[in-house]
C-alpha cells in the first residue's frame, strides 16, 4: 500500500515528516486525485492525493507515504462500455470501445468521436488516425 502526496503550501518537509502525516492519516479512507487536508498544531495543512495505491486506499501503520514537489495531473475516465485499446500518437490517444472512437489530446479534450456499426481496428502515424471499419472501408482523421 503506497499514498504519494502532493502538499498545496510552501515548507520545507522536514525528514520524518511522512510519519507524522501517517499518523493524522491512519484509518481514513483516501483516492487517486482527492485534496485532503490534516491538522497540524492547529493549523491545517492541505494535500493532493497524486497516488492512491490501491484506490481508495484505507491508511494503515504499514502505508507507505511519499511526497512530491513536482506538479503532476491526473485525469480519470469512465466509459459506458468496455475499452478494448488505448493507442498513444503524438497528438495524444485513441481510444477504442466497442462501436466507438475517441480521439483526445494531451489534456485528455475530445478532438473527434464517431461510431462504427463494423468496427475492426485503428492505426496511428505521427498526425494521422487510421479507423479500419465494415467491409473494406477506412477513415483517415487528422487531428
């Protein structure tokens, strides 16, 4: 069980400081990109969950606890259907569903999305989406 932390002020964490914060922590129920926040010597400190191992995560003696300084952002999806591949290009990913193609960029913004009664695969190149449908048909999309 891992809990990386991302503190939402400006201090200096001194060594020991992620047993302190294990101890404000144990048994609370944390998650992947939640703001969380303790109470330290009447103060309270506030944290971005960046990664919740697994999540939700019930925090116990033995959870281990990082922190980060650099910033990170975590972008979660949920589909309808199941997802059957995840293909990276440069302008961002494709997503296949069953019937269904998403293109998003970096920022996880949806570019393109179409449904396909036969669809059968997808390509990519460096710009270009290759969509492999029906009965001998394609569709090029440039993003």
């Amino acid at each position: 069980m891992r809990l990386i932390l991302r503190p939402l002020f400006e201090a200096e964490l001194p060594a020991d400081f992620d047993e302190v914060v294990r101890s404000k922590l144990i048994g609370r129920e944390v998650e992947t990109g939640q703001e969380i926040e303790i109470d330290l010597l009447g103060r309270p400190l506030r944290f971005r969950v960046i990664l919740a191992e697994p999540s939700p995560l019930k925090v116990k003696k033995g959870t281990k606890i990082e922190f980060s300084t650099g910033s990170m952002e975590v972008i979660d999806f949920e589909f309808d259907e199941p997802v059957r591949d995840v293909v990276p290009f440069d302008m961002g990913f494709v997503i296949v569903l069953d019937r269904k193609v998403l293109i998003l960029n970096r920022n996880g913004q949806k570019i393109y999305s179409d449904e396909f009664e036969d669809l059968n695969g997808v390509r990519v190149s460096k710009d270009a989406v290759v969509i492999i449908h029906g009965e001998g048909k394609i569709r090029i999309v440039k993003p």
